[in-house]
C-alpha cells in the first residue's frame, strides 16, 4: 500500500467519524446561540442511539429507527428546557444530570429488554442505514487522485453522512436568513431586547432547544444504525463533549462547525491508524495525545491564541426580569 | 374627567392606581397620572423612586399588582410588550435593549420582521429608516454594527426602533444620562419635532434643567408614590427640587464642635469613568481631617457612589490621586487599604457588605477573616468568631442577638448594625460610609448616627455620602455638593436646605 492509499483510508475513515460530531455540534449551536448551554447533547446522543436501536429492532425499519431517536432526544430537551428555562435553574447541573440519566436509563432498559448487558439485540440490515454507492464510481475509479477520493472518501457513504453536510448549509440559512434566526441569535445575546420587542424569550429557547433535540437525535442514530448495528452500553463515549469543543472551535458559526468536526474526525482517525506503528526516530506514540489534541486545541483556542472566541452573551444565564 | 377639558388635553395615556411590589421594596404606590395627548410630559425623582419600574409597566416589561391603564381613554390589558407596542407604545430603556453585535438594521428589525424570510423585510427596513432619518435627523448607518456606535447613536437605534413600530407614544427613560450636551440637545431637537407632529412624549429624568427646557408638563416622583403634577410654565425648579427631594423630618443629633487634626484622608483631581467610559466623577479634590465628618450630598447618580468605591479600592480611577495619611493609595486592592486603616461601610448592603445567606457571626469578621484573632494557618478559629460576633452583638445592641441566625432573617435596620460593628470596631483611621441609614428604623438611624459622631470625637476621618440631606446636614462639619461628578461647592454643616437643594440641581454654587 502507498502512501496515497493510505491517506485516503484515513480520510474515508475520517468523514465516517465526524458525522456524529457535525450533528451533535449543529445540535449544540442552535442551543448555546440561543443562550442554552448544553451539557447534556453526549446524553441526548446516548438516548436517542438506544431508542434508534430499540425502534429499528423491532420494526425493521431505519426511518421509523431515525424518528424514535428524534423523538427521545427532543423529549430530552424538553426536560432541559423545562428546567433552565421555565424553572430557571442552572443549565450546566441540569446538563450533567441528564447525562446521568441517559446512561442509567439505557443500560437498565436493555438490560430488561435484551437481557444482553445493556447491549440492544442485532438490528437486521433493513433496519439499519447502509451505504451507497454513487454513480460512476467504477467509470472513474482509475482516474489517479480523483477516482480513489471519489470511491472511497465521497461515495460508499450512508443517507445520513449526506444530510450531515447538508445540514450545514440549512443551519446557516435558519440562523442567518430567517426571522427564526434572527431572534434565536438575539437571545442568546440580550433576551432583554427580544422581550422588549414583544417576542417571549421562553418559546423562543424551547424552539430552539426542539431543533437542538431535532438534530442530536440525528447523531445517535448513526452511531447505533449506521456506524454500527446495535446499541452498545455508553456508546457515544464522549463525542458529545468533543463535539462541544467544537462548537467553540469553531466559534458558534455553522461552516467552521464543520471544519472542527471534520479535523476533529481526522485526529481520532489518525489515532486508530497509529495504534500499536511506531514512528522513525520517535517510536510508538500513545493514541491517548491524539484523543485529547481536540480538547487541547480547543483549550488554545480559548486562551485566545487563534483569535477571540466570544461566546453568545447570555449564554447560560436564566432570564429574570425582577431581582 | 370634566366635560369642558379642552381638545389638546385630551388623554394619551392615564394610569390609575397603579401598585407593584418588588419582593419588600414597595416601587409604585397608587400612582395616579394623566399625559396628554401630543405634549411632552416629564417625570423626575430621584434615583430609586420607581420611575423606571412605572413606565415599564407600561410598556408590559413588568406587571402592575394593582391598577388600570387607559390609552386614549380605552383601558386596556398590557400583558407583555407585544401588547405595548401593539398599543402604539415605545420606549427607550435607560439601559438600552440592543444586540450589540447586530447591526442597526437588525436591531431595528427584531420583533417587527414582515415575513418569515428576512430578505423581503430587509429592503422595506432599509426604506423606512431612511424616511425617519429625513423626517427627525435621525441619523444613523443602518449597516453599522452596535457596539461599534458611540452611545448617542446607539439611543437613536432605540429610537428609531420604536418609530419603526409606528409608536404614537414615545418613553424616553434617563435618556440624557448617557450624552454629552451636544448629544443631548441633538436629542431635545428630534423630541420636539415629534410632538409636534402630534406625538406623545415621556421623558424621564433627574436633571430639572431639562425639564424645564423641553416639558409641557412635569409630575414628580418620590419614594414609590407620585407628589405633584404642574405645567412646567407653572413652576419653579426650586418648587420641583423641593417636591423631588422633600421635606423629611430633621433628625436632631447630639454633636458637639469639631476639632480637625491634620489631613487623613486626601482625594486629588480624581476622575473616574465607568464601563461605557461616561465620565462618573470629574476632577474631584478635597481633604478629610482627623476629627471631622465630611459630608458628600447630591441627587442619587451624581458620581457620589463612583466616588466612595474608588476610594475604598474597589473602582479604578482614571487618573488622579488618593491618599490616606498622605501615603499614595490609588490602585491599592481593598484588603490593602485595610491594612492601611481605611474602613468602608459600603452603600448597599446587601450587594457588597453582606453575604446574606451566611450566619450573623460569619458576616461579622467578613473581610478581616484572615486576621490572627480569628485563626490560625488556613484554618478558622470558629469559637473565637463567634465570641467576637456576640461581643458586638452586645455593644451594638443586634436583634435577635443570635450570631448563628441567617443574616437574611435579620431586620434591615439590624442587617446594617453587622456591617456597621465590623466596620468600626476595627478602629479605622479613616471611615468611608455610604447611605449609613438607608431602609433603616428610626431607632437604628439614632444608634448608627451616634456611632459615627463617636468616631469622629475619637479622632477619625469620617467622610459621608448620603441622599438624605437631613442627615448629610446634621452629621456633616463640612458639607460638599457633587453634581454631574463635580463638586459644585462647599457649604458649612449649618446651610440651608434651600441652598444646598438648589446646589444639588445645578442651578446655584
Ligand atoms: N427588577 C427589579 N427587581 C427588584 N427590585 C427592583 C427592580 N427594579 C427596580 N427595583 C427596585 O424598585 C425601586 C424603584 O426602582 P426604579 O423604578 O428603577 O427607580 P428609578 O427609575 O426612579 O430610579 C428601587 O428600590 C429598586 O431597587
Ligand atoms: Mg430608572
């Protein structure tokens, strides 16, 4: 194997591994421009990966698996916004604990469904998101470069990859070309001015927070019915913090969302690659750096080295009018 | 209403019996008030005396507990905002509601899109603000971004968001708090020309000269309740200074003659700015002696708070000097200032002098924690805390005299004894005290009052700002008037209340 071949490996791998990233980050962005913070989307993700898993399972059908995680992540919202925003409460305790919840919830309802320790059963290929090939795939397959790029990093992906991306040009679009956008990035700023305005504060976060379940939903149904075919116990392992790191990556705007994700997706494929090769001159390198250069880079970002990162205004501040 | 009321008069807005209550601060009392239709109708008083909390239960940003509002006669629900504007009711908050990193043109359009797409609204925006900068020289780039505006144009991105809502009534809230004169006659230009095209203004503020250049009309607002209504062409800014301050019972103070000792405290044309960088405090200088009480007065936001916290350390001055016992200490963080034998009874107690949710004992050492008397290494001697809370407890007579008791359960007027007994039974060189009596009984006032007369005899420096001028006038030897962050002048302990009103507006020196 050459080089080449090498690095479009890595690069196929890399798309594969950012998607759950790019959902969750999206999913976050709609939050904390709105002024939610959102711990909670690695929860959001766990639920809505076992509901997918769950629903796929039984009916055999990947659509009917997509709409069940939606529907429990965005019943995960709900509670959040319940919390922080109709009770005011603090959005990073109200986060962490339905992190909790999600990962005691899955493994005791699979464990009495399944019986296969926290594991869901096998969902048949039906029920599960496969991947497809393009057109011309084989016609250009020979062409230096471009063919493998096609073959392996561009085609060969499931729906869900598809509407990832597609999704960041809708997230821009919502944000910035709609009167929805425009009050959500208001609130997140000073609610005080969309109150004034006669627009209520509330219904506008929990909106926002539908579109955040909406779209964490997205994210654990590829981990459970297309990355994989079952639901596995903590399966989101983390993602949805990374995916947050992301999120200030890139500055709560939507196209450099997903140069995050995708650098991010990069890294934890670079690491696989390197698992167990050593380097020349260096020797082997522990796969751990490559996990925590995300948090790294991310925690760089933030001491102000690669520009200013402001982050929404009234972000996680629970809006009271009287003190 | 009488039939035989002329046509101009004709109501825009009455608000009857108007009540709100924020938690135990009683904001509005009854408040009764008819602005007529195509006037402008000030409201002045004094910082804290609910003008702000009225109009923005007109405008729905809060609700009345009690009361009715008419719009042209018609009374009407206001249940939120929607309703004001809907009701043909702008305003302009004292601090302003903008995203700062929208644009003009966004933050007009906020709330008023015309359509769920922006783009359509956008050109139809554009248009229209173009006509109101025509018509009322409100001039503004509607493409510039916020926080890049200087204030005065942020204020008209405010205003031209509420004629953008086709407001008829207009609710200007301490609009010239932020502007420099040039700004502010700019302001008073564009005013005129609305009203003259018939729409209705309020126009709140505390300053009575521009009162009475620009209003039709003036009601007077003290403490939560309305006091009197007048033509403005009818009054005089010394009848508005006197109902705006008020005739409060004189307080009689035991006190005998000073006898100042060499200078303590020392402020040399200090200036401070704040966080908008509006001027606070402009080129203040004087000094404190040993043994006397110096006496800051003036209208509430007029720079006197700005003042007490660069001296306790806790604002930075822009430029200028403090010194204490003539050694420098500008810049010095407040614990260091401690050391140096300054003590700070800080205005507001419940913000900066207390930790209400701690025990009486733990707020009674609040700030001298790390003393030796109280413990040891990183530990805290808990016992001689305690100890130490009950003794002032004692001398300080504090009620219920129970130092493990929540300080939140305490009365106000005990609230302000804690911080009173750990400020001064430190034994300072120099006392700093701010509103030393506000919400406070009458027995308390006496006590506290007695307290500082005390410090004095012992030989401290005692400087004191107060709202109250009765008590500024019967503790003060020396008594010095800020107005708009200058000191105006400077008046002995025995001046009049007249004078000393009149100073205050910035009418007289
Ligand atoms: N949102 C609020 N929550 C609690 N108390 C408030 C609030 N707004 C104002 N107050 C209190 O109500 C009183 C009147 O305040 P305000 O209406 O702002 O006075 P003004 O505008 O005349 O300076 C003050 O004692 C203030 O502390
Ligand atoms: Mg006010």
């Amino acid at each position: 194997m050459d080089y080449f071949d090498i690095f479009i490996g890595i690069l196929g791998s890399a798309v594969r591994l950012s998607i759950p990233l790019l959902f969750t980050a999206l999913a976050g962005l709609f939050s904390e421009r709105a002024g939610i913070f959102d711990i909670g989307l690695e929860g959001k993700m766990l639920v809505s990966a076992f509901a997918s898993a769950c629903a796929a399972y039984w009916t055999g059908n990947a659509w009917l698996g997509l709409a069940a995680g939606i529907l429990v992540a965005i019943a995960f919202s709900f509670i959040h916004g319940f919390a922080s925003i109709t009770n005011r409460g603090n959005q990073i305790v109200s986060g962490v604990a339905l992190n909790f919840v999600a990962a005691g919830l899955t493994i005791v309802l699979g464990q009495a469904w399944f019986g296969q320790g926290g594991r869901t059963a096998q969902v048949p290929g039906s029920g599960r998101f496969a991947p497809i090939i393009l057109p011309g795939t084989d016609a250009i397959r020979d062409v230096p470069i471009l063919g493998p790029l096609y073959a392996n990093v561009i085609s060969g992906n499931n729906i869900l990859t598809y509407i990832a991306f597609l999704m960041v040009p809708i997230s821009w679009w919502v944000l910035y070309r709609t009167r929805f956008g425009l009050r959500l990035r208001a609130v997140g700023e000073n609610p005080g001015a969309v109150d004034t305005a006669g627009i209520s504060v509330s219904w506008l976060r929990y909106r926002a927070l539908i579109v955040t379940g909406f779209l964490a939903g997205f994210a654990g149904t590829y981990l459970a019915i297309a990355q994989s075919a079952a639901f596995i116990n903590n399966m989101s392992a983390g993602k949805g913090y990374i995916a947050l790191a992301a999120l200030i990556f890139a500055k709560w705007k939507p196209v450099p969302v997903m140069l995050a994700c995708l650098l991010f997706g990069f890294l934890d494929a670079f690491a696989n690659f390197m698992q167990g090769k050593s380097l020349p001159l260096i020797g082997e390198v522990p796969v751990q750096i490559f996990q925590a250069l995300p948090y790294i880079l991310t925690c760089v970002l933030l001491a102000g080295f690669i520009g200013i990162a402001r982050p929404p205004k009234a972000g996680g501040v629970p809006y009271t009018k009287e003190r | 209403m009488s039939l035989d009321l002329p046509k101009e008069i004709e109501p825009a807005i009455e608000l009857v019996g108007i009540d709100k209550k924020f938690g135990a601060v009683h904001a509005n009392k009854n408040i009764n008030l008819t602005v007529a239709k195509g006037s402008i109708h000030g409201v002045i008083g004094e910082n804290g005396a609910g003008k702000s909390t009225l109009m923005s239960i007109l405008y729905g940003f809060y609700h009345a507990d009690q009361g009715e509002i008419r719009i042209s006669g018609k009374p009407i629900v206001i249940r939120d905002s929607q309703a004001a504007i809907a009701a043909g009711i702008g305003m302009v908050h004292q601090h302003f509601m903008l995203v700062e990193n929208f644009t003009v043109l966004e933050n007009v359009m906020l709330g008023a899109e015309g359509g769920q797409l922006l783009r359509k609204g956008v050109a139809s925006a554009r248009k229209e603000l173009k006509r109101l900068e025509d018509d009322y020289g409100l001039e503004v780039d509607p493409d510039a971004v916020v926080e890049e505006l200087p204030v005065g144009s942020q204020q008209r991105v405010e205003i031209l968001k509420a004629l953008y809502r086709g407001a008829e009534i207009l609710i200007l809230d301490e609009p010239t708090g932020v502007l420099t004169p040039a700004e502010a006659d700019h302001l008073f230009k564009v005013l005129r020309v609305l009203r003259d095209q018939g729409k209705t203004i309020i126009l709140i503020t505390h300053k009575l000269r521009e009162i009475m250049a620009i209003t039709d009309t003036v009601s007077v607002m003290r403490r939560g309740e309305m006091v009197a209504t007048r033509k403005t062409s009818e009054t005089t800014v010394e009848e508005l200074a006197e109902l705006m301050v008020g005739r409060r019972v004189l307080l009689h103070v035991e006190k005998g003659d000073a006898n100042p000792g060499r200078v303590l405290l020392s402020v040399r044309n200090l200036t401070v700015r704040d966080a908008r960088g509006v001027t606070m405090v402009d080129d203040v200088s004087f000094d404190v002696r040993a043994g006397e009480i110096v006496g800051i007065a003036g209208v509430a936001g007029n720079g006197q708070s700005e003042l007490l916290e660069a001296i306790a350390g806790i604002r930075k001055p822009y430029s200028g000097e403090i010194f204490i016992d003539g050694k420098p200490v500008a810049g010095i963080d407040p614990a260091g200032l401690r050391d140096l034998g300054l003590a700070h009874i800080p205005e507001d107690r419940h913000h900066m002098g207390l930790v209400l949710k701690f025990e009486e004992y733990e707020n009674s050492i609040l700030g001298y924690h790390r003393d030796q008397r109280y413990g040891r290494g990183v530990m805290l001697d808990l016992d001689a805390m305690r100890k130490d809370a009950e003794e002032k407890i004692a001398k300080y007579d504090i009620r219920p005299p129970n130092p493990r008791l929540k300080t939140a359960n305490f009365s106000g007027g005990n609230q302000q004894k804690i911080v009173v007994a750990r400020e001064i039974e430190r034994d300072p060189n120099v006392l700093i005290i701010g509103q030393p009596t506000r919400g406070v009984d009458i027995g308390a006032i006496e006590f506290i009052h007695k307290r500082i007369i005390d410090m004095r005899d012992a030989g401290k420096a005692v400087l004191l700002v107060s709202v109250e001028l009765d008590e500024i006038r019967s503790l003060s030897d020396r008594i010095l008037v800020m107005f708009a962050g200058k000191v105006v002048g400077e008046k002995t302990g025995d001046a009049g209340e007249q004078t000393l009103g009149l100073m205050m507006a910035g009418i007289a020196a």
